[in-house]
C-alpha cells in the first residue's frame, strides 16, 4: 500500500465511498444529503493542510485522509484528522496506515498534539484503533450525534500528545 498526495484527479476515485459512508450518516457530522461538489470542496484541502489517498499496486484508492489544523490562531498548534475506508477494503489496515500518516505528518509539521473533535462512540472500531495509536477520550457530549439506528449517542473528543 502507497499513501500519497490526493488530486482531483483521485475524486472520482473516493466520491463512491465517501458518499457511502456520509449518506449512512453513522460516523460523520457532515450533512447526509451532501453533494458531491460540497464533499471534494470539504474533503481535498489545500496547503498547509493535506489530504492523501492509500492506494494498492495498480493504483486503486483503498481509503482516503484529511489532516488539518484543528483551529487557528493561537489553538494552530494542534493538528486534527479525518479518515474514510472504501467498505471494500475495510480490515485490511488501510485505517491504521492511514492514521500513522497522519500523526507522523502531524509531528513532522511542529504540532504539539493531535485532536478529533467528534468521533463518534458507536464507531468501535474507530475508537480502538485511536486508542491503540495512543489517543484517549478527554471527554464525550452525551447525545451529541444523533446515529440513524442507535438514535442519540455520544460524540467523543479524542487527544494524542505529539
């Protein structure tokens, strides 16, 4: 698996997957109606941020990840991120490798720390692979994410000192 810049040209690529995964409305805050002109706007960043795409041998985009300063100003010295797995290669330690990029981008750029604002707490397997990278839960809004089957759950604020 390669990790690399994304590009427009890699859209088409992700759009299928990140439509999917927004329209289930089970681990994003974005609206579940999202078009796609919205989604390539919010989802491919420009510098300083970055996104990236994972890809296998012959260039197919296995999952996608955004990293970005998780405020300005004086907050500009944490980074955050965000992660989206194609469900058909779910398992494969496409997340994982995702996430290790990013906290390594993250530590190369000068952040101090690295902070998910809403993770979701029935996305376990999100949550553990966090954890087992070293972030932890600082706190959880209860009810914070209303889950299209779990109804109100809460939304966890997830931190990794760098």
């Amino acid at each position: 698996m390669l990790i690399r810049e994304a590009s427009t040209e890699d859209w088409p690529a992700i759009w299928p997957f990140f439509h999917t995964i927004v329209a289930a409305g089970e681990t994003f805050t974005y609206p579940t109606d999202l078009d796609e002109d919205q989604g390539c706007d919010w989802w491919l960043l420009s510098t300083p941020n970055r996104t990236v795409v994972a890809v296998d041998d012959s260039g197919v985009v296995l999952g996608t990840a955004k990293m970005n300063r998780n405020h300005m100003g004086n907050g500009s010295h944490v980074a955050s991120a965000s992660y989206m797995v194609d469900p058909a290669h779910a398992g494969q330690g496409v997340g994982r490798a995702l996430c290790e990029y990013t906290v390594d981008w993250a530590r190369a750029a000068g952040y101090r720390a690295m902070q998910f604002n809403a993770v979701v707490e029935t996305n376990v397997h999100a949550v553990k692979l966090y954890r087992s990278l070293g972030f932890e839960v600082l706190g959880t809004l209860p009810e914070g994410f209303r889950h299209p089957t779990a109804g109100y759950v809460g939304l966890h604020v997830m931190y990794c000192p760098l």
